[in-house]
C-alpha cells in the first residue's frame, strides 16, 4: 500500500466504467483512489462512481486533446483512462507526461489507428497464420454495396454489414431476404433487413462511410479479456461467451488461449484490451479488437481476475502479481436502482460540475 491518493480520469465511458472504477476503489491492496470523470451528461451512470464530475464539451482532434490536457492539468491526474478520441490522445501521449499525468492507451498509434478502421486491421491480420479472418467485401457507393453482397452470396454466404469504423454493435445490420416485412411490425425489434431495404436506404447517397460487407458468422460468439503489461506482455486471457439472453460464461478454451497469445506477440497492445471472434463452420473467426476495456469486462472478472485494477497498477509502473483465472463459471446481471448525485444540493458546485465523494 503506498499510502498516496491517486487521481483518475475516465473521460467519455460507457455506464459500465461505474463497475470499474469501483473494482478499481474496491482493490485488495488497500489503495486509495479519486475519480474524476467528464460527460456531455452530466447525470450519466458512469459519472455515478466519480468523485468529481464535469460536463464534457464537443470537441474532436487537437482542440479536444488540449480540453483533455487542461483538465489534468487542473486535477492533478495520475493516470488518464480515455475511451472517446483514443487514437487523438495516443499521438499526443507526451504531452500528458509532460505534465505528470500517465496514460492508459497503446502508444502506437498507427496500430492503434489500423484498430479502430476495422478494414485496415483485416488487411494487417491476412495472411499471418494469427486468426481467421472473415469473408468480406467493403463497399462506399450503392452500386459497390450491390456488388460486395452479390459476391458473398455466390461464395454460399448469408450477409451482414457494419460501417468499418463502428463501435460495438453501432451501425450493424443482418440482410435477410425471407423478412417478413408486416410480422416484424408486431415482434421483437430486429437488426435484419433485406437487401432491397438495405440498397434503397444507401441509394439516398452517391457516397457514404466504408461499410464491410461480411459473410453472416452462425456459431458461437466469444469476447476474450485480455491483460498485459505497459509493453503488451500478454498476462491473462479470459474467453467469455455469450448465451441465451443474459447469461454468460467464462471458460479456457484452448484455440481461444491461442489465438489471443498470437494477437498479443504481433500486435503488442499494452493495459486491457478485447477480441471479439465468432465461430463459422467450426472455425473461429475474428470479428474485431477493442483497445480499451469491454462492455462486459465486469462480468468477466467474476473469474477473480480485477483487470481493471491490475491495468491501474500497470499503468502506474507499480509491481503486482495476476492471479490464476477460475474457469468454467456463468454469470449475469440485473438492473439496479441507484439514486444520483444532486448537483443542486452540493455547494459552489454547477450543472456542469459535481462533487460527488
């Protein structure tokens, strides 16, 4: 236990960063943590765990980094976990170190880049003998977009398609030409849609963002976990596999093992970061990576393995030991009340700042 209070920042997360940030508070070591965090809501879930919270504003490339910097600056952060402008902050890492603030992020940007336009790492990832890569056709104008699907019907494929720089299930969509247009109207909402709806609604368009036509994967789907060192030492790998509705299981499957242990000896991606494959013809086949903590990761700690916090240590250069995995287990979640930090009832404090520890 050092005894000093670290200063954390998460800029822009997901509501799942509130589980992380308390894992990270929560740490068996007895270390003490502040969270700081910023938002364009400020009532959003994951500012619930900070113990300061400000409003973020709009902003992108160099004048969003300079926002970043100040307020690091401002707080005395120790180590800056950003998700939203990654790869903007990565060029500019030095800038934080120059003011004493670490940061949580691959310093290589031209992979991390490569990461983020899903087409680019396909293309990096071909013939490596790493992880099976899907069929896929990109497509920028309508006509493309009826090529590419064309293409992968005639090679026996069912077809889906996701813009190429998507995060998580942003933009994805199933083309399923048995769609029963009026049935849908009274059921479940759906991603699928048939060729012709999809076609039409690209039509409106001479260009658009690059999407990846891709052959539609059937078979199980995994997230697998991963830890590392600040150099991209692999030094846990936890599948997590998703079945029905909301369950979930963490278990070692060898090929998986492998193929994240391959991912990490080319790509070196430092901290925590995610593989998404899904299984085709028996085969499993890379579906994306997410340089940054999962969706999920609180779900996949349940192995006993607090990634979030290990990352936290990695970051600060501070030894620490990762305990073995506890395979073979299921969990899944539930919705919980929480009563959120009144801004109002705070003193000297805005709409757009919150004390909240």
């Amino acid at each position: 236990m050092s005894g000093k209070v670290t200063n954390v920042y998460f800029n822009r997360w997901f509501s799942t960063a509130y589980h992380y940030m308390n894992m990270i508070r929560d740490n068996p070591d007895g270390e003490q943590f502040r969270f700081y965090g910023t938002h364009p809501d400020i009532n959003h879930m994951s500012l619930q765990a900070c113990d300061h919270a400000e409003t973020e504003p709009a902003l992108r490339g160099t004048a969003y980094v300079d926002f970043a910097l100040d307020f690091c600056r401002r707080h005395r952060i120790d180590l800056f976990v950003p998700r939203l402008n990654m790869l903007d902050i990565s060029r500019e890492i030095d800038r934080f170190e120059e003011i004493g603030t670490r940061v949580i992020a691959c310093r290589d940007a031209d992979l991390l880049e490569a990461i983020v336009e899903k087409d680019k790492f396909y293309e990096s990832m071909a013939g490596e003998d790493i992880v099976t890569i899907p069929d896929y056709e990109l497509a920028e104008t309508p006509e493309q977009f009826r090529s590419a699907y064309t293409k992968l019907v005639s090679r026996g494929h069912r077809v889906c398609f996701k813009p190429t720089e998507a995060e998580g299930g942003m933009g994805f969509r199933i083309i399923d030409d048995q769609l029963d247009s009026f049935a849908t109207l009274y059921g479940h909402v759906t991603l699928a849609m048939t060729f012709e709806q999809a076609y039409a609604a690209l039509a409106g368009a001479e260009t658009f963002p690059k999407l990846m036509v891709m052959e539609m994967l059937e078979g199980d789907e995994y997230s697998i976990d991963c830890l590392a060192d600040a150099e991209g030492k692999l030094l846990a790998a936890v599948p997590r596999r998703k079945l029905a509705g909301r369950v979930y299981e963490m278990d070692a499957v060898p090929e998986l093992m492998e193929i994240a242990e391959r991912i990490a000896v080319k790509c070196r991606i430092p901290y925590v970061y995610n593989v998404q494959v899904k299984y085709g013809q028996g085969v499993p086949k890379l579906l994306e990576i997410n340089p940054r903590m999962s969706g999920g990761l609180y779900l996949t700690c349940l192995t006993g393995v607090n990634m979030p916090y290990l990352a936290v240590q990695a970051g600060l250069g501070r030894p620490f030991e990762v305990p073995k995995p506890r395979y073979g287990i299921r969990a899944s979640y539930v919705e919980q009340a929480i009563l959120l930090a009144d801004s109002e009832a705070k003193s000297g404090t805005t709409d757009s700042e919150i004390d909240v520890g």
